[in-house]
C-alpha cells in the first residue's frame, strides 16, 4: 500500500529520526562518497603537476635609519613592504628573463611569482610555481640575485652625482699642486719660491677640504643604503604542491558525504506522506483495517490462494475480518477498493480480499471499473472481450 499524504504533520524529525533515516541509507551516502572521492582521484592524477622553489630574503636596514623608536619599526616594515611591491615590477622579471633565457613574458612570470613579507620581520618569503622543478629554483634565485644589484645601484646612484663633481675637483687640485710645485722647484729666486710655496700650501688645504667632502659623502652612502641579502637559496623541488591528490580526493569524498546526507534529510523533511499505520490513525483519526507487506504480485498468480499459509495471505484474511466487523450494525454487501494514484495496489487487494472472502463461504462478484486500464483479468488468467461497459 502507497503512503497518504499528510498536510497535518508534525513539524520536523527528532534527532533519532534523523540518524535512524541516515543509517538507513548509510549505503547510498557511503557509494556517493566514494564516487566523488574516485572522480577526484581520476582527475587530479592526470593533471599536470606543479612544483613550488621557495627562496627567503633579508632586508638589511641601512645603519643610519637604524634606532629603537616606534616610527623606525613602522620605517623598516614599510621598507620591506616596498621591497616585496618592487621584486616583481618590470626591471627586475625582465633582467631575469635574459639572464635565464625564458621563453616567458614579463606577465606569465609574474603570476608564477609569489612575494609574501613575513610578519613582524624583515624576511620576505618569494616562491615559484612551474611544471618544471629545475626552472622553478633557477628563476627564484635569479630573481633575488637581480633585485639585489638593482637596488644597490638605484641607491648608489643617489651619491653618484656628488662624488663624481668631487673627484673631478680633487684630479683639478692635484694638477694645480704638481704645477706649483714644480714651479717652486724651477724658481730662480727665494722671493718665488716663497710665492709658489705658498700657492702649494694653498691648494694642499683646499684638497684636503675636499677630500674629507668626499669622504663624507662616501659614509653617508655606506649609512644609508638599505641591501638585500638571500639568506636561503631555493632548492630544486622534489614533490609537486598541485594538485594535491590526497586532499583533493579526501574534500570531494567529505563533500559528497554531506551533499548526499543532506539529500537525504532534506527528502525526509519535505516528504509529507504517512508511511506507518500509527501515522494514519493519529494524523488522520481512522481506523487501520489491514497492514498488507509488499511482495511481487503476478499475473495469474494470486498469494492468498496459491500460498494460503504464507503470512501475506494471513494479511488478507485479516483484513477480510476486520472489514466484516467495521459496521456491525448493518451486514456489508459492496466493497469500493480504490486508491490516489495508479500503480498503488489496488487490483491486488481487491482479487486477493475477493478470494479469502470467496473461502470464507461467501458468494463474490468481483467487478474491474477501470474502463481504460483493466487488469483483474490478468490476474485470473480470464479474457477480457466483455468489459464492464
């Protein structure tokens, strides 16, 4: 017999419901997580691997910024911050891209690259991802090689300008001081002598001047760039990062494992039928005449006569009694057998009530109604020229 739906009922499932329902399909969400775990696995064995070569830098503050306030760790996080924005602007992948003999773009590299400052340090983390594991260590090191010559001669270059004038100045005032000298060397009298002694003594203090100037500009230099240092080289990968088949296949199996248990609740709670006899007397307030099991009914073949002891006949004959004594005041002489839907039974109760009511002692017509879709006659083996018309 098909379930009655139920507009009635009670709201939701309790929690042994729940599991109960679960455990009952424990076979379909186990088979649904298997599934999604094979499909990854398949998939994630056949796409091509990816290997990551991670390389760590130092950025080393220069001397003269250095001091144990809050604004020179705000300074130096900055540094480190502007650092990781730089080693992949265009400069830089393109240096390596010579250097190295990529067939690679600028853009292609960068998105192989990724740059990440390690917080509260002065470390910058710089790793590549590349199908080839030999490639991805070489373009690592490379990059943090080139970016380190490039910022050391970005800051050179600010005291390029100043040293080079007083080079220029220092060359000019040793010609002058050779020039006297000799001069000095060369004079026929002590007066001209004095004179161009004096002229030396001159330009000697002006060099001197001058080359403290240089000095100066040659330590203020040294104080105040900032360089960068590989303190671990990246190494040659020996297992690829992607795709990770283990987690891939471990997700889809706890994935299916919820979407397939989710399923199943969300069935359950939205399903609106009465599926046991206590749900039809309490939901409905009638009365139970029979519980008939399923089983595979046949044509020609009906239980409660060809198996009169099984306990599906026993179902029938139980339910024969229970019809008879359903109106004790007045005896039952017709019997509507009828149902929702199509499919849900009803030929088979009403043959086999037919035939426990026929052993029973009592005189039956059994009539087909069903003009369009007759099938009581299959079920005795009787043709079905005359119909009920």
């Amino acid at each position: 017999m098909q379930s009655i739906p139920n507009d009635s009922m009670e709201e939701g499932l309790d929690l042994r419901e729940y599991f109960a329902v679960l455990w009952h399909w424990a076979w379909l969400i186990i088979l649904v997580a298997l599934v999604a775990a094979g499909g990854a696995y398949y998939f994630s064995s056949r796409m091509t691997p990816y290997y990551r070569a991670t390389t760590t830098v130092l950025v080393n503050e220069a001397p003269g910024t250095r001091s144990m306030d809050m604004s020179s760790v705000a300074l130096s996080e900055r540094l480190t911050s502007t650092y990781s924005k730089m080693i992949v602007k265009e400069p830089v992948l393109s240096e390596v891209i010579s250097r190295l003999g990529l067939s690679l773009s600028t853009t292609t590299l960068q998105s192989m690259i990724k740059v990440s400052p390690v917080s509260d340090t002065q470390l910058i983390d710089v790793s590549v991802e590349s199908t080839d594991p030999g490639a991805a260590a070489a373009i690592a090191n490379s990059l943090v090689l080139v970016f380190a010559e490039q910022i050391q001669e970005i800051q050179s270059n600010r005291f390029a300008q100043s040293k080079a004038s007083l080079q220029t100045q220092l060359a000019d005032i040793e010609k002058q001081i050779a020039q006297y000298s000799n001069a000095a060397a060369a004079a026929s009298s002590d007066a001209d002598k004095e004179r161009f002694d004096s002229k030396v003594a001159q330009y000697r203090e002006i060099y001197s001047n001058l080359l403290q100037s240089y000095e100066s500009v040659r330590l203020s230099e040294a104080q105040t760039i900032s360089s960068v240092v590989q303190i671990e080289q990246a190494s040659i990968p020996t297992t690829p990062v992607r795709p990770d088949i283990f987690r891939n296949t471990l997700q889809a199996a706890l994935v299916g494992l919820v979407l397939a248990a989710g399923v199943i609740i969300a069935r359950e709670v939205l399903d609106n039928t009465l599926k046991t006899p206590d749900e039809v007397t309490r939901q409905l307030g009638l009365p139970v005449l029979g519980v008939i099991n399923h089983y595979q009914a046949k044509e020609g073949n009906l239980i409660a006569e060809e198996h009169p002891r099984s306990p599906t006949a026993e179902a029938f004959r139980t339910l024969r009694t229970n019809v008879s004594f359903a109106s004790v005041d007045r005896p039952l002489t017709t019997i509507l057998v009828t149902s929702a839907e199509p499919g849900e039974g009803k030929s088979t109760v009403a043959a086999n009530l037919a035939v426990v009511l026929a052993q029973n002692g009592r005189r039956v017509t059994l009539m087909d109604c069903d003009l369009r879709h007759p099938t009581l006659h299959r079920r005795f083996g009787l043709n079905n020229r005359q119909g009920m018309s």
